[in-house]
C-alpha cells in the first residue's frame, strides 16, 4: 500500500497537511516527537476520514532513532508516493546566545533530517513520487539575529532545488515552499501581531499553506511562496542592496529572543 509520510505532523502545519492529505483519501505515514500526541492524531484522523494511518515516534535529529523509524517502516513494507518534510525548530537569539547542543539540534531536525530522510524515502517509493519541503520566507535573505534558522531554510532551498534536477526524468516532482508567519503557536501568533499592519497580511493559515502547497507539488513547482503580500516582497525586494536589508532586519530582530522547542 502507499502512503504519503508526513514529519513533524503534529504541530500546527503538519497537522493541517494531514487533514489535507487525509481529505485526498491517501493513507498516511506521521511521525513527530511525541507518541501520545502522534496516537491522539491517528485515531481522529482515521475516524474523521476513514484513511489507513500509521505512526512511528521518532527524535528525528538522532542518527539511531531515524534508524529505528527506518527499520520499523522496512519491516511493515511501506512505500511511499509523498513525503512532506514539515518538522523544524526556530530558536531565534543572537548567535552567540546559542550553546552547541542547540546549534547541533537546530541544523539537524531543520536541514540534516530532512534530507537523509529523503534519501530514504526516495529509495521506498512508489512509481510516481512528490517531495514537498518546508523552508521559510526567512530562507529569502540571511537574517542576523535568526541567523542559523533562515541558513537551514535557505539550505534546504538550495538542496532541494539541485535535487529535482536530478530526478527530473525519474517521475519525482520536487517543490519546496516559504511560508511567511502561521499562527500555530501561541509565541507566533504574538509575534505576528506583534508586527503589525504586515502581520495582518502577510499572514496566511496552515490549511491554506497546505492545500496550495499540494497543488504547488503537482504542479511540480520548484518554490511556493504563499500568499501575494509575500511574493511581493521577495519580488520587490530584490534590487534592494543587501547590506541595507540586513540592516533593516538586524534592527527589528535583535529586538526578538525565544526557544522554541
Ligand atoms: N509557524 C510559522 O509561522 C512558520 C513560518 C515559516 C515556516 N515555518 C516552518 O513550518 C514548519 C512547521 O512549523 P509549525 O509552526 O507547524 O511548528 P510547530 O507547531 O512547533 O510543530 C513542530 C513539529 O515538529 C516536530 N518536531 C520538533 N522537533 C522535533 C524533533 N527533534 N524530532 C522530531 N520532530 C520534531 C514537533 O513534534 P512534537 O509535537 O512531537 O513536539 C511538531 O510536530 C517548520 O519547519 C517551521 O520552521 C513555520
């Protein structure tokens, strides 16, 4: 049977993709940090929508524990015709604030797992496959203060941007996309209030991002920014030197500091 793997899909945008995928009929692989959160999701979903689902907890920065989910998806004989690679962490501090531990974990759960479970993922296929990621607008420019967050999503830009041309004659449609703010957390939805008149437009829904990023993926796009307040911005922005854009947002940045996870 195929299934569409889903990470992270237990926060705010996972979940919206699995209500997505779910209402397409395809049966879903989920998996997130926490089991109980991961149970409580598969039953409503299966009871909502009638689909297969199955889950695997998974710290999914460590080496072994992405053995261990590998092992158990091996073992159960799923293929996959999508993956979603949703899981991230955005600490944002000035970086001489972070410790090593947080900067290992930080690159890894955003950029490192993504990509290895790609590899994994593409080589568990089904015979037409969609790898659908997500970066950040913050991917857009380097952005001191969140500076080691928007590295990650820009790298991801890059990889997964290299990768679909490579697979380009191998039925693997590869798109990644950038949202701007989501109100998934309570520490979000203040930040977006917190900017403003932008805020208010620039910010679009986790359903939304997920229904227009699947259609973005079957369309096989390369980038999906949501919403016009965003495409605008990183369209018109552009000429704009980059020192001068740095400037401007190191000035509002530094004014942020938080851990996420
Ligand atoms: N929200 C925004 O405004 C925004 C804007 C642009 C981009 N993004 C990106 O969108 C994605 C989803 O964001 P969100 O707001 O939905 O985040 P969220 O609500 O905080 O959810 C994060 C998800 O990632 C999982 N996760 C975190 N650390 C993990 C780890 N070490 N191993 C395995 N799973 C882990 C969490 O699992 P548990 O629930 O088990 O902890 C949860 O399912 C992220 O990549 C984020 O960078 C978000």
């Amino acid at each position: 049977m195929d299934y569409t793997l889903i990470t992270g899909a237990t926060g705010g945008l996972g979940k919206a993709y699995t209500h997505a995928c779910a209402k397409r009929g395809e049966n879903l692989f989920l998996t997130a940090r926490s089991q109980e959160k991961l149970e409580a999701l598969a039953s409503q979903i299966k009871l909502q929508y009638g689909v297969e689902v199955d889950f695997f907890p998974c710290q999914i920065q460590e080496e072994n524990s992405r053995k261990a989910l590998y092992d158990y998806i091996e073992q159960k004989g799923m293929v996959f015709f999508r993956l979603i690679n949703v899981a991230g962490v955005d600490t944002q501090k000035a970086f001489l604030e972070y410790s090593q531990e947080k900067i290992l974990l930080q690159t890894r759960v955003n950029f490192e797992a993504a990509v290895c479970l790609t590899r994994f993922v593409l080589s568990h296929r089904a015979q037409k496959a969609e790898i659908l990621t997500v970066s950040s607008v913050s991917g857009i420019y380097p952005m001191p203060y969140f500076a080691l967050y928007s590295a990650t999503k820009r790298a991801l830009v890059q990889f997964f941007s290299a990768l679909r041309v490579e697979l380009k004659n191998q039925n693997v449609k590869v798109t990644t996309v950038l949202p701007g703010g989501m109100p998934t957390r309570k520490d979000i939805c203040e930040q977006i209030k917190g900017q403003g008149l932008w805020g208010k437009i620039a910010t679009k829904t986790p359903a939304y991002v997920a229904e227009k990023s699947l259609q973005a993926v079957a369309k096989n796009k390369r980038i999906y920014i949501p919403g016009l307040a965003n495409k605008l911005m990183a369209v018109c922005t552009k000429p704009i030197p980059l020192a001068w854009k740095m400037h401007f947002i190191a000035k509002r940045w530094c004014k942020i500091s938080k851990d996420a996870f």
